[in-house]
C-alpha cells in the first residue's frame, strides 16, 4: 500500500506523499445535479432514437467518460468533437446546479499557497473542467489529465500513471488520490497509489469494496500539514 497504512478508525492520522492527484465531479464539486440535467437531455434524445429508457443510459453514465457511454448508445456520437462541444456547454447551462464539495476550496488555496504538486484527473473533457473551475472559481492546477488524454477511461490506470508523470514523479514514490467513483478508486489502487474515496456519490460499502485506503466524509477531513522535503504531510481524520 503506497503511502498508507492500517487506518485508525475516526482518529486524525498524517501521511507523506510526493504529491496529490485529483478527481473533479464527486471530489472537488458536486455537479451531479448538472449532470443529471444534461444526461436526462441527452439520454431523452438518444433514447427516443434507439427505443433505451433514460434512466438505464443515467446508470451507466457516472463516473465514466461521455465517449465511453456514447459508444455504448449511438457510437456515431462518440467523437471528440462533439462530447468536447456537448460537456462544454454544461457548466453554461447548468452551473447554478453544482456546488462546491465541502473542504476543497479550502484545501485547494492552501496546497496552492505551498506550491505542493497537484493535479485533477478527471474523466471530463477539458471544456468541463475548465468550464466548471471557472465558475466554481476554484483554483486551477497547472497540471491535470482530461478525458482525451488516455486511451481508456477509469478504472483503467492510465490516467492516474499520467497524472504522475506529468508532475514529474516516479513510479516508486508514494502519490495520494482522492476520488468518489468507485472506478476512480480502482484506478487510482491500479496506478500504484493511496486512494482517499469520499463518500459523496457512492455508499462506504462500494467505495470500501473498489479499495480505498481510507474513507471519509467530504474533503473536509483532508487538509495539508506542512513539507518534509520532497514529501508533503497530509492529514486525515474522521475515517469512516
């Protein structure tokens, strides 16, 4: 376990890592009224086009890349092109629906302030992200992984190897994810770090089955403790 160690239930506990790696919907916002919004839109559109109910595209759509889902309902549709286009206008249209994951504004500034390696990796397209930072004015990493950056989606590892990569750090050194999807955990546990999974979108028994090192509640229990040269200290508290 990279990182991690035996969780004490509840007690705050510090951990060193050579940097932080993100996910957005679910870790640093919660958009998932937004996404309902546009995937109720969208789903309605290729429902009626194939004869599928909305709600089984909605069952299959969190947590994993529009394109993916699109090659599952109307592969026509999955193209960069169009899902950049299509997520772009969500935060325009929808973003009075989502709101800040309690604690990441926060822990953001200060990770900022120390100039502490950090990046977002997300399943979104760059449009989202950008999209959504902006009007949730939250800081912007000077790194991150966006959907058209891998091959495959989450829980494939790739995304959160490149995540590591592109800050500049090696396979070997210890690296925390913090993640609400399932499939984000998985990859993150399959990318050789320690996960934080939130319990925000998915119940503690899903994200305690994908792995995760440790659970809790929001990002509040998540808060930056200082450096130890390369290393920077994490604590976490209130595990579930």
């Amino acid at each position: 376990m990279s990182g991690a160690a035996e969780p004490s239930k509840g007690l705050p506990e510090t951990h060193a890592f050579a940097g932080i790696l993100f996910d957005l919907d679910g870790t640093l916002i919660d958009s998932t009224d937004a996404i309902v919004k546009h995937w109720h839109k969208s789903a309605f559109l290729l429902g009626n086009e194939m004869g599928v109910d909305p709600e089984v595209i909605l069952a299959t759509a969190h947590g994993r890349r529009s394109i993916d889902t699109l090659r599952l309902y109307d592969p026509s549709k999955a193209n960069w092109e169009y899902v950049s286009h299509v997520e772009g206008l969500i935060p325009k249209e929808f973003g009075a629906d989502a709101v800040e994951v309690p604690g990441a504004r926060a822990l953001l500034a200060s990770l900022e302030e120390a100039n502490v390696p950090w990046a977002i990796v997300t399943s979104g397209t760059r449009p989202l992200m950008t999209g959504w930072l902006g009007v949730m004015q939250l800081a912007h990493p000077k790194v991150n992984v966006v959907a058209e950056d891998v091959e495959e989606g989450k829980p494939d590892p790739a995304c959160y190897a490149l995540g590591k990569e592109r800050l500049g750090l090696t396979k070997d050194e210890p690296v925390l994810v913090v993640e609400d999807a399932p499939a984000g955990v998985r990859a993150g546990k399959a990318a050789g770090c320690a996960v934080i999974g939130l319990a925000t979108t998915h119940s503690i028994w899903q994200i305690r089955e994908a792995g995760a090192d440790w659970i809790v509640k929001d990002i509040r229990s998540v808060r930056y403790t200082g450096g130890n040269g390369r290393l920077v200290k994490v604590e976490i508290s209130n595990a579930l």
